[in-house]
C-alpha cells in the first residue's frame, strides 16, 4: 500500500517530529511506499529536512504550500498537491497541521483517495485568537471534514474540542500518542561537561522549560514567580529550551529584575539533543495555553522527571495530577511557585513522580507503538472502504494501553 503524509512545514516542533517519525516508521516497512510531501523550510524555528537525506525521493517540498493564507498561492498549492495526488495514486493521504490539512485533504478528495486521515496536533480555533480568526479557521475544519475519512487526536481533548464544534462524530476519531524514541531519555544520564557549560552546580534546583519563546507558551509566568521562588529555593535556576520572538524580551525582562543568572537560555537545539539537556533538570513546567498534548511532557516523563502543567487541552492525560507531577488550574501562579518549592524540598517526591512517568511513559509512547497502530488503523479503513458489506468508519478500538 502507499500513504503519503502531508504537512505545511518541517520545522524543528512535535507535530513535525511526529510526521516524519510516522513515514519514517512506515518506511521501513517492506509492505509500504510512502511519501511525505511538505512546503519550503526557511523559518528561524529550525528545520528538519536534514534527517530525510538518508531516504531517497521520501520528500517532496512544494513552494508554493506556505503557512499564512493567500488564496493565489493557496490555490496553486492545491493544483499542485491535487496533481501530485492524481499520479502517485496513494490509498492513504494522511494530513498534518493547520493549512496542509485543509488543502491537502481538499486535494485528495479531488484526486479520488480512497482513504484520507488527519491528525490534530493541536486545536487550530479556541479562546486564544478572535472571533473572526475563530469562525475562518471552523469554517474551513467543517468544509475539510466532509471528505475526512477519520481524524488521529493525540489527545482526547482534541476529540471533544472538535465534536464540541460540530467537527465530525464520535465514531471518526481515534487517539494515537504521538510516540517517540525512548531509548535516548529512558538512558539519559547528568552530562558533567553540559552542566558546567551552563554553570550549573551539584545542589542547584533546575526548573526546565522546553517551548517556543513566544504568546500562549507561559514564560512570563514562570519568570513572574521566580522572585518568591529563589527567596524560598535560593538555588533554582531556569533552563529555557527553544528560541523564538519574544526571547530578547524575556532576556531583558530577567536582567531588569537582577536575575539574569538564574536564567539560562539555551536556544534551539536538535531534537537529539533534547535528551541529554532534559537529563539537567530537577523539574519540567509546561505552562502552555495551547498544545494539543505536549510532547515535552512525555520526553521528561520518559527522562524520570516530575512535572508541573497547567490544565490546557491534553496535559492531563499525561500529567497525572498526584501521580507524576502536579496539575494545576491556568493562571495559577501562586500554585506554582507552591508546588515547585514543595518538588525542591521533598527529593523522594521527585524520584516516585519520575518512576511513575517513566513507566506510564514506556507502554503509551514508543515510536513503534505509534506506527503500529497507525498501520493497523490505514488498514481497517482501507477495509472498511473496500468491502461494502462493512459500515465505513465502525472501527473497532485499537488494543488499550497495558
């Protein structure tokens, strides 16, 4: 069977690493061809092009499939994702991200795919923009999923979300985590020469960070309680992972409160790397406002740290409230600075959170659990199209996490 996966842009990010972890997987499967076609790279969010070089004709870039919206170039990438689809032929076109998933879905109904899946990586409408933005981007999930043959949540937030906007019905989604390489965070050990890069001590409280530097992500807020926290917790440091456009602001935001070495920006860093920093940390914090379900959640889990998240979209199906971290209600910044200096005190805390995230961990998000079970799900709705005699979309559920 052949499946081409299509996405807006490999950026270094979790539905990026998710897509190409995917077709990866499926790859190097003999029973499968696989494509994955995405737009041009370019961005100062990092790229991830560099990790197909190894697989001929795997990718397939299209100029003109760009993120912000404009309907001529919109409307050449659609011909052009339509054409490509026409040829190829694919039994399955699986979608990626905000714009890729409208226009590539639209392509493959116009090609005639017989089986066309999208994964929501996160919520592309909510409280986080405005009512015009809101009723565009609704608008457009409804016109795709008339010709959506199921939709992957990797988090069941995602399904109610949608269903909540009348997007689909309930027996058209699946969830599939989104699985990763354990191996690197299940082995992760303290690197030495990596602390002292970053002048971190033994007996230093390091809180990591590992997001974008921009709106929604919760930054501000972590520096907003780090006065009361050092006061409480003299060696905490902070270790933000990511880069963005709003990293000279908090840089100079931490400078003007004298804290500049409490905070360590790391920048962007490969996603093999991430490991080997996750392993510095005492803590993870996971402020975000929007996230599907947070990939760094299950890397530190996988790493055996604790968590810190607030209550957005998937966090809870990961960050067990009480189990391998704390929940907390969004906004709530004295609950923060609380449940941090409570994780600096009590090490043995730390240490049965991370057991348990670790073990939740390694049966729900390995790279090859993931593949499997997409392949299983690509062949029961090739199935369910094939046969007549069969209700299309009546799936049976994928086997339960043990």
């Amino acid at each position: 069977m052949r499946v081409t996966h299509i996405i807006t842009r490999l950026i270094v990010g979790g539905a990026q690493e998710n897509t190409i972890t995917s077709a990866l997987g499926l790859y190097n499967l003999p029973e499968w061809r696989v494509d994955l076609v995405s737009g041009p790279g370019g961005s100062t969010e990092g790229s991830l092009e560099a990790s197909l070089q190894s697989k001929p004709g795997l990718l397939t870039l299209i100029p003109e499939l760009v993120r912000p919206v404009s309907p001529v170039t919109d409307f050449l990438a659609l011909r052009r994702l339509t054409a490509l689809l026409r040829d190829w032929r694919p039994e399955v076109v699986h979608t990626h991200s905000g714009k890729a998933g409208v226009l590539g879905r639209l392509a493959a109904h116009r090609a005639g795919v017989p089986v066309i899946v999208h994964t929501i990586h996160g919520p592309s409408f909510g409280s986080f923009q405005g009512p015009f933005a809101n009723l565009a981007f609704r608008t457009a999930e409804k016109i795709a999923a008339r010709v959506t043959t199921h939709f992957i949540a990797v988090a069941d937030a995602m399904t109610r979300q949608y269903l909540a906007a009348g997007i689909g019905t309930p027996e058209k989604f699946t969830r599939i985590f989104s699985g990763f390489d354990l191996d690197p965070y299940l082995q992760a050990q303290r690197d030495p020469a990596l602390a002292a890069k970053f002048g971190l001590q033994a007996g230093d409280f390091v809180v990591g960070k590992i997001a974008r530097l921009f709106d929604l992500k919760g930054h501000e807020e972590l520096i907003a309680i780090a006065p009361q926290l050092i006061e409480e917790v003299p060696r905490a440091r902070f270790l933000f992972i990511g880069d963005g456009p709003w990293r000279q602001r908090f840089e100079d935001q931490v400078d003007a409160m004298g804290l500049a070495r409490n905070f360590l920006f790391v920048g962007l860093i490969p996603p093999a790397e991430v490991a080997r920093h996750v392993a510095l940390l005492d803590v993870l914090v996971h402020l975000s406002r929007r996230e599907g379900l947070p990939r760094a959640i299950p890397q530190a889990m996988a790493g055996g740290k604790p968590v810190i998240a607030y209550d957005c979209d998937g966090a809870s199906e990961v960050c067990l409230d009480g189990e391998t971290g704390f929940l907390l209600r969004p906004g709530d910044r004295l609950g923060l600075k609380d449940r941090l200096v409570q994780l600096a005190r009590n090490s043995l805390l730390r240490e049965r959170f991370g057991v348990c995230g670790r073990e939740f961990v390694r049966s729900r998000f390995s790279a090859d659990r993931m593949v499997r079970d997409l392949e299983t799900l690509y062949r029961r709705l090739w199935d369910s199209r094939s046969d007549r005699r069969s209700a299309p979309n009546r799936l049976p559920p994928l086997d339960p996490a043990p």
